[in-house]
C-alpha cells in the first residue's frame, strides 16, 4: 500500500502541499495543489486560514510524516524570515495537533536531493520533479513544484529510516 508523505512549502499568500504515497514501484502522486490567501487580511486571519486549509488536507489524507522547508533568513530581509516563521510555525502546529511527525530540511538540502546542485533555480527544480515523478507537464506553480520537491525528500528520508530499523 505505501507510506503518505506531505510536503509543504509556507507561504503567507500562497502556500503549496503535495502527497506522495511510497512504494516499491516508486513515487505517486496522491494530492497537490495550493492554498490562496488574501494578501490584503491582517497576518492573524491568514495564519487561522493557513491552519484550517492545510488542517483540512492532513485529515483528509493522514499523511505519516509532514515534510516542510527550514527557515531560510538573508540579513537583507530579516522581515520576510519572520513572517514566514508564523507560517512556518502554524504549519507545525497543525501537524502536532493531529500527531503527525515533522521533518524540516534545508533548501539547499532539498534542491541538492532533487538536482545535484544546492543553489537550482526554480525551473531546473520544477523540470527535476516533473522527470523524477513522470509527470506529463512542468508542475505549476511553482509552489506545487517545491511542496512535491519537500515531500520527495521527505519520502527518501523516511525510506532510509524504514530500511535502518528493518536491519535491526
């Protein structure tokens, strides 16, 4: 039957999930797609939206592990890391309620996975996770392509732990 495996990629105006179920034949794409915020709502209301919608997704498909991108700061934009840590951390809590395990990974970590360069842009990771998954057409947008991309590291990850503990 195969593992579930949510990748989300946070984002205050658009935040992409995807599931991937594992499974000896490979990667399969269960669910992707984005919740839209309005951007013009006080950041209160839009992390109550981005809790509902992504609450919404895990109960729907009760994903084992949830995977998400770490917190990437640049010292020219110190705002922009702190507001998405609200969203970050919404996200984690909307996992924790429904006791789900959270793994985090860097985004070099993501893209060095994905591409064998840690600094890909965002075409050669979409055109990456359309190759790797078999997909017909370039993920769109870009945010499905990076929340497939998190969930894809996060399936390898959880392989690799699920092969250590047969070895035990």
């Amino acid at each position: 039957m195969g593992t579930l495996v949510c990748g989300i990629d946070p984002g205050l105006g658009t935040t992409g999930y995807a599931v991937l179920r594992t499974g000896s034949d490979g990667l399969h794409v269960i669910d992707a797609g984005v919740c839209r915020f309005d951007k013009s709502l006080p950041l209160e209301q839009r992390l109550v939206a981005i809790d509902r919608d992504l609450s919404c997704v895990l109960e729907e498909h009760r994903p084992e592990v949830v995977a998400v991108e770490e917190l990437y700061s640049h010292y020219a934009h110190p705002k922009t890391a702190i507001l998405m840590g609200h969203a970050r951390g919404v996200i984690l809590l909307a996992a924790s309620k429904q006791g789900i395990e959270v793994r985090s990974y860097a985004a070099t970590h993501i893209k060095r996975h994905l591409t064998g360069n840690g600094r890909a842009n965002k075409a050669q990771v979409q055109r990456a996770v359309q190759t790797a998954l078999g997909l017909l057409t370039l993920p769109e947008p870009p945010d499905v392509a990076d929340a497939l991309a998190i969930a894809m590291c996060g399936a390898a990850d959880l392989r690799q732990r699920h092969q250590v503990e047969a070895t035990r």
